[in-house]
C-alpha cells in the first residue's frame, strides 16, 4: 500500500470580509490533500503575496470550491 499524499488543485472562490480595505471578490488555486484545507491554505496564499494585511481567516468569506484536477 502507498502512504504517499495526493495534493489535488483546488479553484477557491472567496471575497473579503467588510472593512476598511480594498475589496477582493476572485478565487485562489492551491494544492491541497483535501477539500477541508482548501479555504486555509487559500488565505495563506493570499496572505504571502497580496494581502499581507489580512492573514485571519476572518478576513475573508468563501463562497466556493471546485475541484480542477
């Protein structure tokens, strides 16, 4: 039996909490071993590149995923 974990490409479709910041409404693509971790990994993504402000989960609403491969 394999124990390797399969990382799958995700589409997360999310926008930004309310603020006092520019609004974000787009998706991520991630990797992720499973649905559950999609939105998480998703907000770390976003955290290191664009959105350094806004790290916490709470600063963003998911609105969907797909699975894309």
């Amino acid at each position: 039996m394999d124990d390797e974990m399969v990382y799958r490409l995700y589409r997360c479709y999310m926008r930004s909490a309310p603020g006092m910041w520019a609004t974000y409404d787009g998706y991520v693509e991630v990797r992720s071993p499973d649905k559950g971790e999609v939105f998480e990994r998703a907000v770390r993504q976003l955290a290191r590149t664009s959105f350094s402000d806004r790290p916490g989960m709470d600063s963003w609403r998911l609105e969907r995923i797909e699975l894309l491969e």
